[in-house]
C-alpha cells in the first residue's frame, strides 16, 4: 500500500495504520483515509455534489487526475479527513435537476423492500440467536407503523425537494462524501434525533430547539416521526450481528431499552404537538 499511496499521490513519507478496519495515512501533519469502493458512478456523484462546500472532506485526485486508484485488482479512493464536530450538520438543497443516482428520498418503497428481504433472511437463520428470534416480530411491526403513518399523511409534494444528506448520522462521518445519500433534508432531522438517544447523549431541551425551527410544521414533522418509527439503529446491528462483525449482547443492548425509546417517541410527539396541534398520533404509543 505504501508504494501505491506514495506513485499515485506523490507522497513521500507516510505513516499507515489501521484503525476499525480504516487504512489511515498522515502525510505532512494531514490525515486521509484510503478506502475501497464499489460504484464508481455513485462516487461521482458524491464528489460533484459536495466539492464546491468547504465543510465536505475532499477525495484527492490521483497524479491520473482520477478519483479512483487501483491496489489490489480493486478500486480505492484517498479523502483527506477533517476535525468533525458535534453539531448538528449544515443541510445544503440541491437543484431539482432530474434524478440522482443517490436519491433514497422513497421512504416507503426502501423500508418495504428491506423487511421483505430480512423476512426472507429471518427463515433461514431462526433459531440462532435468541435475541434475534425474540425481538425480530417487533421491529418488523415498527417498520410497518412507519411506512403506514408515512403513507396515510404525507403530502408527496413536499418529498420533491432534495438535500445532501447523511446516509447513516455518525459524528466523524458527517461531512465524508461517502456517507451523503440525497434526500429530503427531514432525513437528517430525524436521524440526529434518533441517533442522539440510542448513543445516550440527547438532551430534550436541544432537541426542542431544533424541532421549533422546522419550517411548514405539520408535514415536516411527519416525516421526522416517521425517521424515528423507522428502527435503522436495530437492523444495521442486525446485520452486524448475523454478519459475526459485532456481538449478540450489542443488539440486546437495543433491545434492552425497547420501553425507554417509547417513551422517548412518546416525549418528542408532544413538544411536535404544541407547534401542530393537528399531527397525527400512532394509536399504539399513546402513553400521554
């Protein structure tokens, strides 16, 4: 890797270590990342969409003037890394110019198709994981709930709109244009609100904050309810777990405080009716 980083970039002398899987190299006081990626028109994307914002990280330009350099018969990418912050991150609208390779804004259609397939997944792995087999129902009827309260009061209008988005809410990974999907700027609401509970650092105060500020109230916070119906943070420690990448005792954890984020659900429900009186409640979780 040291011969490849140093012929295609130019640089000289490098440091690499590996860190959760990373290949991070400081080069001149300056940290980067080489990763392996697999669509090379979405990677395109990504880099067009987010090069001309300051805050995005900036995939390097091999000696070829390419994005993409090859290691290994497999195709890599350089991002020069940044100080991430805690913050909420900057949305940025993007032009409604025809379809983006990136687009995940059709909610209901992405949900549907992944409880389809992790129903036909749970056949053949029941009985494996205790934990699995025990939780597995629930957080397929919660999936439900989201594309059904999404379904039933969304004006599909409002959806039209895109934004640079992150594909999963992780803190040093804000601003990686790998981690941008385009989508409805609600997306990111929702996910920094879900992802500030289930890494136990939420403050309600905060959250009300950011939930005052949201414009055209009624809509806009039926998509961020829905964001928060949608239990992502179980599946992608599912898939870890039936994967042997992490543990079974981290999805207990999720499934551990299953009540708690009920009432959470429960908690945000009311400060997004005193801005909208009018906003649907999921019958199921009225513990008000």
């Amino acid at each position: 890797m040291q011969n490849t980083i140093r012929f295609y970039y130019m640089f000289d002398e490098i440091n690499i270590s590996k860190i959760n899987g990373q290949n991070y190299i400081k080069y001149q006081n300056k940290v980067y990342v080489f990763t392996e990626i697999i669509n090379q028109e979405t990677i395109i994307e990504a880099y067009n969409i987010t090069k001309d914002y300051d805050e995005y990280e900036k995939i390097v330009l091999n000696k070829d003037r390419s994005l993409f350099t090859p290691y290994n018969n497999k195709l890599y990418v350089l991002i020069a890394k940044k100080d991430f912050n805690h913050h909420f991150p900057k949305l940025r609208i993007l032009p409604n110019q025809g379809q983006y390779l990136l687009d995940r804004s059709n909610w209901s259609i992405l949900w549907q198709e992944k409880i389809d397939y992790y129903e036909y997944q749970f056949k053949h792995i029941k009985g494996k994981y205790k934990s699995i087999d025990e939780s597995f129902n629930y957080f397929i009827g919660l999936t439900e709930n989201a594309i059904s309260y999404l379904n039933y009061n969304i004006d599909q209008n409002i959806i039209k709109e895109k934004a640079i988005c992150r594909r999963r809410m992780i803190k040093r990974e804000y601003y990686n244009p790998l981690n941008i999907v385009v989508d409805n700027r609600m997306r990111d609401v929702g996910e920094y609100i879900k992802m500030s509970f289930w890494e136990e650092e939420y403050n309600i105060d905060e959250i009300k904050l950011l939930l005052n500020q949201i414009p055209d109230s009624n809509q806009n916070y039926i998509l961020i309810y829905a964001r928060l119906l949608y239990p992502s943070y179980y599946f992608d420690t599912y898939e870890q777990v039936v994967n042997n990448k992490e543990e079974e005792k981290s999805l207990i954890k999720i499934i551990n405080r299953i009540d708690e984020y009920e009432n959470f659900l429960n908690e945000i429900y009311i400060i997004m009716q005193n801005n909208s009186p009018s906003l649907i409640k999921i019958d199921w979780l009225k513990k008000i």
